[in-house]
C-alpha cells in the first residue's frame, strides 16, 4: 500500500500482488511494476498476519480497518507508523492467539 498526502486529502495506492509468498518455491517467478515515489509517500509492506488478526470475537483486523489507521498517521515517522500499527493490532487481538506471522516494513521517502 502506497500512501501520499496532498493538500487534498490521502491518496492511498493498492499495490497488488504479482506472485506466491517470496522465498518459499524457488522457481518463482514475479512480475514487475513500477512506480514513482515522491516526498512524503509512505510504503507499507505486509503480510496476511495483519489483515488476518483475530480478535476473540472472531472479527479480522482486515484491510479497510489498517488503511484508515496509516490515513490517520500523516507526518509520522516510517518508525512511528510501524510501531502503532504492531499496537494497534495486538490491542485489537487481545488474548486471542497469534494465528499467523506479522510481517510490516514501512519505508517514507524523505
């Protein structure tokens, strides 16, 4: 997901997958596609885990609920956003379990 903020609001760019999980069948092949970062845009990669965390209701955190959080994060460090995102996610599981992998890298162009 791509974030950038503009004078007019929050541009959020949905990334989409061009393959499997990376690393896990070798012969893997990934398309490619490109795009240019300006100042300020915000790039979160992530995995399912996130979208995917249950809370003892059985509710997923999902997508919708992850992207109004990084719209709410504007000015933020990549480093700020990370770390509120775990949080948001762990606050949100509660003390339902972990049922797969968190993965989160957020990169902002300076």
């Amino acid at each position: 997901m791509l974030l950038r903020w503009t004078v007019g609001g929050t541009e959020v760019l949905r990334l989409p997958a061009t393959g499997t999980i990376v690393g896990v069948f070798p012969e893997q092949r990934y398309g490619q596609q490109q795009l240019s970062l300006q100042k300020g845009d915000v790039l979160v990669l992530y995995s399912d885990g996130v979208t995917e965390a249950m809370n003892e209701a059985g509710e997923f955190f999902e997508e919708k609920r992850l992207q109004d959080l990084l719209v709410s994060m504007s000015g933020r460090t990549a480093t700020e956003i990370r770390d509120r995102v775990l949080d948001e996610v762990a606050r949100f599981s509660g003390s339902a379990p972990q049922a797969d992998d968190i993965t989160l890298a957020v990169a902002r162009l300076a």
